[in-house]
C-alpha cells in the first residue's frame, strides 16, 4: 500500500482488513460509553471522530482535562491529512482557519542539510494530480542521473507546490483552473485545540475538568476505572489515552512496553519562540539545519513560529536558545523560550485491552515532517471503524496495532533519512547521524538499491511500513532532494533516450500552471469555500 499519501484520505477497513464483514450500522454492542482523558488537540480530534461515528449510535463520550497538567502548546504545521478531518466533519476552512491564524502550507523546504553543490536545499513537495504532468520526466531523469547521465534531477523544478512556495503564492488555484492542489496547513496549536473544543461540545461530547490521579485494573489486567483527585470514580466501557507524554493509562497504568528510537532520531530536546509577523506570507514550513539539529520556521497570520529541535547529548539548552536567538535576531528581546523535553518512540500496542493511546502517549516521532496530527487522524478513524463494526476481540487488536506500528516504522525511516543522508561535515552531531549503521534493514536495502541505479518502486512497495508512510515519489524526492548521486565530475553526456525531456518544456508547464493562483495573503483574506468536484488520484509508481 506504498498510496497511503496518494489522497490524503483512506478507509480503515482498507488498510487493517477485518476477518468479519461489516455488518449494518448496529453499533458496537459492548461499547456505551468512552472516556478520553487529556484535551491537548489529541483529545479533542480523538473526540470529535468518535463523536462523529459514535454519538448517533447511542455512544456516550465524555472527555476529563487536568486543570494543572497544560497542554504541550506546540505543533503549528500539519500534513495533507488535516484536510480531510475538517472535510469529513463537515468544517470549512473559512471557519476554521480564521480562528486559529492559520496560513495554507504547500511543503517543507530544507535548508542546509546537504552540502553538495546545487542540493544545498530543497523542497518535499505535498504532490498533486497537477504533478501528473511532470513527475514520470522528474522520475526519469533521477534514475539516469544515479545511472551517471548528466541530467537535471533536483525535484525543485518538477513540482507545482514547490513553485507556489518560492512565490509566495496560494494552494488554491482560480475557479477556471481544474485542478485540486493538496496542501497542509500551518496554525496556533492553543487556538486549534480550543476550536477543536468548542466543535466538540457542539456535537454532544461531555466535557469535565478534573485531575485523573491513577486507574485501577479489574482481574483480567484491563481498567476497571480512574479516580480522580477530588476521590470520584469514573468508569466508561472503553478509555482513551491522550496524556501527552505521561501516557497515565497506556503505560502507567497497563504498563505496555514502550519501543525507543533514540538510537536513529537523536533529537530530544526543543527551544521554542515566536517572532513577528513581517513582509509577505509564506506558504512552507522552512526546517533549516543548525549545528546540533534544525530549525522550523511557520507563518501564522500574525506571527511566526519557530523553534529549534535538537540532541541533549550534542548541546545544552543555553547554547541551544543562544544558536536559535542568534539566528532570529532575537538575542537581546525580551521575549521568553519555551523549552520542551520530547520521547521520541512508540509504545507497542496502541490498544491495550480496553484502552486506546492517542497522541504523544501513544509515541512520538520528531516534527521534522509534521507527522504527529496526522498520526493521531489515522489512529482515531481507524479505531472508529473498529468500533463501528463491533471489531473489538484480541485479533483486532494485534491486526490494529500491527497498522499503526507500521505506519511509526514508515514515518520514522522516512525522517531517518533526513539525517542519514546529510553531508554537513561541521559538528559531531551531523558526523555521528551520517555514519549511523543502527538504521533499520528496510533503509539499507532502499539506500543500497538507489545507489545501484535501480529502481526503488519494488523497494518501496515490498516494504510495508516504508510503503505506508509515503508515497515512492517523496522517496524519490529526499534521495534526489539531497543529492545522491555520482560525483558530478563523474556524470557523463546523456544519451539521446536518457535526455528525452526537456527542461524548458516542464518549466514552461509548471509556469503557466502557477499563473492560475494568488497570493497567499490575498486568499486568506477570503477564503474559498471547498470546490464540489472529488479529489482525481494521480499517481506514478
Ligand atoms: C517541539 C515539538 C514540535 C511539534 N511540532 C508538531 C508539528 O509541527 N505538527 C504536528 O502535527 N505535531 C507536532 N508536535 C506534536 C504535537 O504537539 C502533539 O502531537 C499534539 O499537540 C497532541 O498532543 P497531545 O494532545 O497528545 O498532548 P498534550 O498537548 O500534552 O495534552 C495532554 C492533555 O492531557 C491532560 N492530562 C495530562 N495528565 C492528566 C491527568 N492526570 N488527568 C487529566 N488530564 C491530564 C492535560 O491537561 C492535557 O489536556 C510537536 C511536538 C513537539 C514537542
């Protein structure tokens, strides 16, 4: 299933198939209520999903938030994927997006992670049909390029996202234009979990603020009920973990074994803090490397994030807010950071007996790609298709989990590469992530079969995990994004086959296309409501 990405949407029943058919909307039988504990944005989508599946059946949810534990308060840029959570909710962006500063997001550029010349940056490109009319020639020409033919094959030029970011441009195109352009969005991550909560209420979940203090387990190990610090009990036929990093029931309670990645994504520390909102508006997310881990830059409408992602073991947290200020300008402002501790991993079974982790305490992969929403959409609609088809018995679970740990191990590997490949050369940190071989075996193989000149399309599609996570056309992207290729002394001419493409021609193409979109600042100002028309699939193998 290398498509996950292909629509931004997918149904759970296709991706974990059920051994039992689904019967009618009979609702799951065993399942009257579900508490969620934690209103961080993962509770809240948990919520509104359930809400969505549940409610109307007879289900009641209810969600209980600390009054002293706050939410993380980060988390600004998301996938593609966000887009079909409001769309499935029934929400448009012109409700949604004013209400949190959001801005639209066509891609990530990276900065600096390559020092190779000409791939000193590059752009991972949220694709589109629109990409349809350049990607077998951007295919093409990567593929000779490994082979030795002298052809451009940096994905910047190939993809019409990449050309609406330089530009500054909207995802959204003129109403002649028929093309659906996907993209992600940047957005305040407190102003997005109160929208999420208000959205919640609206649709019937109950809220209530209590401090939950520890669950008790019946005879068969599952929770049998949380008590609260004023001493209530509480107790649901099923709970739902969303408490950030403390996982107070997947793993404090249940004790599930938890799965590092330390030893691939060494980043576990964060410096955040917000600059002014100046000049035109961004439409990416720019992730630029430092010295001992990168930097984010996200356009809100009245501000900008940013913060610094980086290795405890490499640099401490004054240096690090010292690097991050030093770049921003901000070394005498007044304005405080935020710093953040980040678990990066998984726990092994996502739902345990009667609880389902959502969010940071079911794992957490670092933001380089933004993953972490998107994990959570994934996890709580497949669960909801569980739910909704009575799917509840031992075997879902290992069939469940089995899903969404691969889906970790795909994103992971794919963020692996990011530092895998980098060619910094300036800091033991860069060195050490380069000659990493604790990278798992699916990557080896995918690294060993680019560098042979072959095509990585088997590769990618025999690979579960790697498949899932991404399209094979983001992983021809990164490879060729941060220049694997020969030595550029070492190309030669390219045959009259390998130069079957003209670069004039794609330019051309790409140009004419980005003249059907706006400026990204005008478009905010008034936002289109969602066109009728279906998302076509595109798609190269
Ligand atoms: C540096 C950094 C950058 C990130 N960037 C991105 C990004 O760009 N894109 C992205 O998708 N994700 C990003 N993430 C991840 C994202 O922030 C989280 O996945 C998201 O906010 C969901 O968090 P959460 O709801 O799981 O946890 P939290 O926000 O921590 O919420 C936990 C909730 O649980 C409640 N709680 C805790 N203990 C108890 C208790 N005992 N009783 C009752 N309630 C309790 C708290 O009150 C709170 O409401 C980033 C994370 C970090 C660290």
């Amino acid at each position: 299933m290398a498509s996950l990405f292909m629509n931004y949407s997918w149904s759970a029943k296709e991706l974990a198939p059920s051994s039992r058919p689904a019967g009618p909307a009979a609702g799951p039988a065993a399942v009257r209520s579900v508490v969620i504990v934690g209103g961080g944005t993962a509770g809240w989508m948990t919520a509104l999903i359930l809400a969505r599946s549940l409610i109307a059946r007879g289900v009641e949810i209810t969600l209980l938030e600390s009054p002293t534990v706050a939410t993380i308060g980060v988390g600004e840029g998301s996938t593609p994927w966000l887009r079909d959570f409001f769309f499935r909710l029934g929400i448009e962006e012109a409700e949604w997006m004013p209400q949190c500063n959001a801005t639209y997001k066509c891609g990530v550029r990276f900065d600096g992670w390559s020092r190779r010349p000409g791939f000193e940056s590059y752009f991972h490109p949220f694709v589109s049909p629109l990409d349809n009319l350049t990607m077998t020639q951007f295919v093409h020409n990567a593929e000779a390029r490994v082979r030795g033919a002298n052809l451009h094959a940096h994905p910047n030029r190939f993809f019409i996202a990449e050309r609406l970011a330089a530009a500054r441009l909207a995802p959204k195109p003129a109403e002649s234009f028929p093309f659906d352009i996907w993209h992600g969005y940047h957005f305040d991550a407190e102003l997005l979990a109160r929208f999420l909560h208000k959205k919640a209420l609206e649709r019937g979940v109950h809220h209530r603020t209590c401090h939950v203090t520890h669950a008790t387990l019946d005879e068969q190990g599952a929770i049998a009920s949380l008590v609260t610090r004023a001493g209530e009990t509480i107790r649901a036929d099923l709970y739902v973990d969303c408490t950030g990093f403390a996982g107070l029931l997947i793993e404090k309670a249940l004790k599930t074994p938890y799965v590092s990645f330390a030893d691939v994504l060494f980043n576990d520390r964060a410096v955040a803090l917000p600059t002014p909102a100046e000049g035109p508006l961004p439409s990416e997310t720019v992730s630029t490397a430092l010295r001992h881990g990168w930097a984010w830059k996200i356009p809100l409408t009245n501000r900008y994030g940013n913060g610094y992602v980086y290795s405890s073991h490499f640099c401490s947290a004054d240096e690090a807010e010292t690097e991050l200020r030093e770049r921003l300008g901000a070394l005498d402002a007044q304005t405080p950071a935020r710093h953040l501790k980040m678990r990066v991993g998984r726990v092994t079974q996502h739902w345990n007996k009667n609880c389902l982790a959502n969010g940071l305490s079911q794992g957490f992969i670092e933001p380089l790609e933004a993953t972490a929403l998107m994990f959570i959409q994934i996890t709580a609609t497949a669960f909801a298709e569980y739910l909704e088809r009575g799917d509840l018995g031992p075997p879902a679970h290992e069939r469940f989990n089995r899903f969404v740990n691969e889906l970790f191990e795909g994103v992971r590997d794919y963020v692996v590469t990011h530092f895998k490949t980098n060619t910094r050369n300036d800091t033991a940190y860069w060195r050490e992530n380069a000659a990493n071989e604790r990278i798992s075996e699916a990557l080896k193989q995918l690294y060993f079969t680019w560098t042979r000149g072959k095509s990585i399309v088997a590769r990618v599609r025999e690979h579960t995990s790697i498949g899932k996570a991404y399209p094979i056309v983001s992983w021809y992207a990164i490879l060729a994004g941060m220049g694997i290729f020969p030595d550029p002394r070492e190309l030669h001419a390219p045959t009259a086959t390998e130069a079957r493409y003209e670069m004039a021609e794609i330019d051309d193409l790409i140009e004419r296309s980005a003249a059907n979109f706006s400026d990204h600042r005008r478009v905010l100002a008034n936002i289109p409501p969602r066109r009728k028309e279906s998302l076509t699939t595109y798609f190269w193998w």
